[in-house]
C-alpha cells in the first residue's frame, strides 16, 4: 500500500517507518520538523519524506494513498500542559481535519495513534476499550475529543482505527529521555542514580516503539471488519508495572540505587489495562520486546551514544524553538 506517516520524524515514526518500509508499504512522511537535528545515534531517512503541518494539508496532498497512520501529535502531558489550546488544535481539530482531507481524496484507511493516557486516573481494575475515560491532563483529552472528531467520518469507503498505546519505551534514532522507561535509564547513565520524581506507587502499561510499529502494520493490513472505526489498546498484560517496579529492574542493570525526589507524591496517572481485545483480534500483532531487554537496548546505545537529556526532552525542544521566535503560540513556523 502507498503510506502517508504522519510524524515520521518523532521517536515512533523513526522507527515505525523503516518497518512498513521492509514489509513493502511505500511510505512519504508528513511532520513539522520540530526535532530535526535533534538525532540519536545515526539517522538516514530512505524515502520521501515532507516537512509540513497536519493542520494545513489539502486533499490534493493527499491524493493518491491508500492509507494514513498518523503520528503527528503534541505527544506527552508536559507540553500538553505548555497551552492546553495549541494541544487541541494540532491532537483533536488538526487530526479531524486529516482524517477528513484523506476521506475527500479517497484514503481508504486512517490509523489514528492514540493513548491508554485517556484512562487517566482508572483505579484497580483493568480498563478495557469499553471502559470509561477519565483523563487528567489536556493530552488525555485532546485524545479523546481526536477519536470522536474521526469517529463521524467513519463510512463504508472510509475506515479509521484508534489504536491506544501504552507509555512506550526503546531506543530511536530519535530519542526520548521524556517517558519512564528512557528517562530513568538516562538518569542512571548520567548520575548513576535512578531518580524518582513520585512515590512509584502508580501502574503505568508498556510497550516498545518496535512493538507499537507492529500493531500499526497488523491494523493496517487487517480484514476491514476487523478495523474499521475500532479501538485496540497496544502494549502487553504482562509489561502492566508499578513505576516503582521499573525503577528496580532499571537499578537492577546498573547496579544503581533508587532514590526519590523531594516530596515525591502519587501520581493521578494511575491506570492498568487489559490488551485482550488486539490480542485476540489481531493475530499478526504480536508484541516481541520485554522491559528488560528494552533496559537493555537503551543501556548500550546510551552507553555508546551518550545521552544530553536536554535534547531528547521535547518540552525543551519546543521551549527552545518559541522562545526563540521560530514557532508561535500555537507551535506554527513563522
Ligand atoms: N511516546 C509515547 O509514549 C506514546 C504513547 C502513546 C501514544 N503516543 C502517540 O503516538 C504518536 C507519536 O508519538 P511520538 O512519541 O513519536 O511523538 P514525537 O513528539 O516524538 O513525534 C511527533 C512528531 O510529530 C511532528 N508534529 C507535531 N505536530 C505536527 C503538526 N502539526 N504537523 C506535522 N507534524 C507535526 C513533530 O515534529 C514530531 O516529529 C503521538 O500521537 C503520541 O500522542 C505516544
């Protein structure tokens, strides 16, 4: 199939492209340029890839695929914090609006990257895709609002998929030092200690980028009855863990000690997760990377990478580029 990515460039799409590359999709990307520059490790891009922003494509642009898998997002709660706003226009209206210019030029499928970050505060039980959503910060809601915009598109010619991600950890040639698993290896790799900024009581579900990219490949050639307008949480039962829990098994590959920050609380995201359903209904998604390996992979690029936390921390990034005049409020070029 001929693939537009959205957010090729970001930690997902880096990795995610090559994949649907090697498995025979022809993919053109689609991203602002926001991190350019910002690489881990080497970084070749082997096919086309646009600098542009979601919110501003046209049908014509998108003419001619048989897809869309879109990643372009404000993609965690600190910057979603930075202008609640500017979250929704690109994560809720800018991916409606998408969806809707791939459903006028006759896209046939819109893989829409979405977050168990909507579970938000979800209490002990297992949230299924039917369960209720209770967000805790914009980027849960703007998630929410996005599925719901697509939703209305949805038709027997156009079939969007919500697949709701668990945090995501794993080296990429664009790294993030922003998300549990990467950030407290980066800590450990840096100072030797590994710092927790809460009381590491909170369940969090995980799942490896390279895993994430597989359930996009399964869900993109999956039976339509499979796929169309349904949501899949994306991540494995087993990596569900207490951050305190992922602090240990990090310790444990550094031999480092878990210290915690200066009034570390609880943390309100608080969720654990059934993956069930794309269990059972996608057969070709089968996640393949655990915790510990992914520790694993990410000690040794950054061992032989290094790693400036301050460039694979996307609000830093974003701050740079506003305060620098480069981006306005609502994270537009100027
Ligand atoms: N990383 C995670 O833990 C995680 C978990 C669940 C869901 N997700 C979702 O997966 C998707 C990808 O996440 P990621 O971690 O790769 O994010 P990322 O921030 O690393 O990459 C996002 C990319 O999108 C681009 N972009 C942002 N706004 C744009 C716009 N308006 N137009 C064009 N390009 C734009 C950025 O330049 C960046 O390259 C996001 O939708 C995110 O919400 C991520």
């Amino acid at each position: 199939m001929k693939v537009l990515i959205s957010g090729d460039r970001g930690y997902i799409g880096a990795v995610l492209a090559p994949l649907f590359l090697q498995a025979g999709h022809e993919v053109v990307g689609l991203d602002a340029g926001w991190y350019d520059g910002c690489d881990f490790g080497p970084y070749r891009l082997d096919y086309e890839s646009r600098t542009g922003d979601i919110r501003y494509q046209t049908p014509e642009d998108l003419r001619g695929f048989d897809a869309v898998v879109h990643l372009a997002a404000i993609s965690n709660d600190p910057i979603g914090h930075l202008n609640p706003e500017t979250t929704f226009s690109v994560n809720a209206h800018g991916a409606a609006h998408l969806a809707e210019v791939a459903r006028t030029a006759g896209v046939g499928r819109f893989l829409f990257s979405s977050s168990c970050s909507l579970y938000g505060a979800a209490g002990d039980a297992a949230v299924t895709e039917e369960s209720a959503t209770n967000p805790v910060t914009p980027y849960g809601e703007s998630k929410i609002l996005a599925e719901q915009l697509i939703a209305k598109l949805a038709d027997e010619s156009f079939s969007p998929a919500y697949l709701r991600n668990a945090t995501a950890y794993g080296a990429s040639p664009r790294l993030r030092t922003d998300i549990v698993v990467n950030n407290l290896c980066a800590g450990a790799q840096r100072s030797g200690e590994v710092r927790l900024a809460s009381d590491g009581t909170a369940w969090r579900p995980l799942v490896h980028i390279e895993d994430i990219s597989r359930a996009f490949l399964a869900v993109l050639e999956a039976d339509r009855e499979v796929m169309h307008d349904q949501a899949f949480n994306i991540g494995r039962d087993e990596d569900v863990m207490q951050v305190r829990a992922i602090a240990e098994a990090v310790a444990a590959r550094y031999d480092a000690p878990v210290t915690f920050a200066a009034g570390a609380g609880a943390d309100t995201r608080d969720y654990r997760v059934s993956f069930a359903k794309a269990s059972e209904q996608l057969p070709a998604f089968r996640p393949q990377w655990t915790v510990p390996l992914g520790i694993e992979q990410l000690a040794g690029q950054m061992a032989a990478y290094g790693v400036e936390i301050e460039r694979f921390t996307r609000l830093h990034q974003i701050q740079r580029l506003t305060d620098g005049g480069r981006l306005d409020e609502l994270l537009r070029w100027r």
